[in-house]
C-alpha cells in the first residue's frame, strides 16, 4: 500500500473524448497498488454523481479518494459535498508585479443564520444561504452558492481585486477593501450568477465569469 498519496490526472475537455469515470476505470487497470488517490481534474467539472461513481469504481480495488484538486472552485463543489479534502490548482507563474493573493481556501458546508460572523484569512466558498443578520469576511475573495442576503466583506486586508460573487446576490451591505456599498434590490435574470467588483473605487454589479481568481493550496472544510 503507498504511504504517499498516488496521482490521478484527468485530461482537459479539450483533450478528452472519454468520460471522467472512464479515464478513471483507464488509469486505475495501469496502477494496481493501493492507497490514497488525489484526484486532479483539470477544467473539468465533475459532478456529484460522476464523483460518487468514481469512488465506488476506485474503492473496488482497495484505494480511495483522499483529495479532489481543480482549476475552479466550481470543480470543488462535488468533492466538499461529499466532505472530501479539496484544493485549488497553482497557477504556473504569478505576474511579478501583481501581489500573491492569499492562498488558501475556506468552504463552509451550511447556510449562515442571523447573528453568524464566519471571518476567514483567505479566500471563502459558502456552500449555502447568508441569512439576514449573517455576516461573512475574507482578505481574498467571497463566493457563495447559494443567496447572499447578509453582510459580506472581500479583501478585508485591502485586496482591491477580490470580489464578491453569489447566485442570488442581494446583501444588506457589500464592502471589498475599504469600499462600501448596498446589495441590489431586484432580482437577478434567471440562470445568472453575479459578483460584485470594484472599478476605480466604487464597487459594480456585473455577470459573474464562471472561474476562480485566486489560488489554494489546500481546502479547509468548516
């Protein structure tokens, strides 16, 4: 049995023909030995189904999926709701003269009640509601999957860039650095996300492009 976790690579979907489960079923037939398995899926999105079929396929030879890595935090959505380890890709290089953004990547499985404060020292993931009265804070960026209807503070260390985003994005109070603002009051198209940025200093409302803008290294499951 391997004491270091193995490696399990997905090829890009521009690369790949195959399905997720087969390229597991593929690579599993060349690696026969047991263990942990850190599963690495690219831009792939693995969906929960996909994920529970392959860990009934991986388990079925004595390993496991111990960690689910992606390029997105979408891509880590499946992996947290089955309370697994997850992790963001590293970019390759970072721009010399652009800041390192905080590196790490808090997911909280639950919706946040009035009179909840969940304050984070990187980036945050809320796989649920922010209720009225809930307050969330992180110096890198917020993201919730679910309806924000709370408070929420990005780049609370004075990250300009961070943003705020949210599949109902309807705050009693956003604020990203130093700036503040109130949430919008109708609702968004259906089908859409949104998040809010700051452009020359006063934060706008705008569709939320379906990726991640910092990095982790390691996911911390609240």
């Amino acid at each position: 049995m391997h004491s270091s976790p193995q490696h399990l690579r997905l090829k890009s979907e521009a690369n790949s023909s195959a399905s997720t489960l087969d390229e597991v079923k593929t690579w599993l037939d060349s690696h026969h030995e047991a263990g942990a398995i850190w599963l690495h899926c690219s831009d792939r999105i693995v969906t929960l189904p996909e994920l529970r079929a392959i860990q009934t396929r991986v388990e079925t030879t004595g390993s496991w999926i111990e960690r689910v890595v992606a390029r997105e935090a979408l891509g880590l959505v499946a992996a947290a709701g089955l309370a697994l380890e997850t992790a963001l890709e590293q970019a390759s290089e970072t721009p010399q003269n652009i800041p390192s953004p905080p590196d790490s990547l808090t997911i909280h499985r639950g919706t946040l009640r009035s009179g909840d404060h969940l304050e984070v020292e990187g980036s945050l993931l809320v796989l649920g509601d922010v209720n009225p009265g809930a307050r969330v804070s992180a110096r890198g960026d917020v993201r919730v999957w679910g309806r924000l209807r709370g408070v929420a503070h990005a780049g609370s260390g004075g990250d300009q860039r961070a943003r705020i985003v949210a599949l109902q994005l309807r705050p009693l109070q956003l604020r990203i650095a130093d700036a503040v603002a109130r949430g919008p009051e109708d609702l968004p198209p259906a089908g859409f996300c949104e998040q809010a940025i700051l452009i020359q200093g006063s934060i706008a409302i705008e569709p939320a492009e379906p990726h991640w803008s910092v990095e982790a290294r390691r996911g911390i499951n609240g």
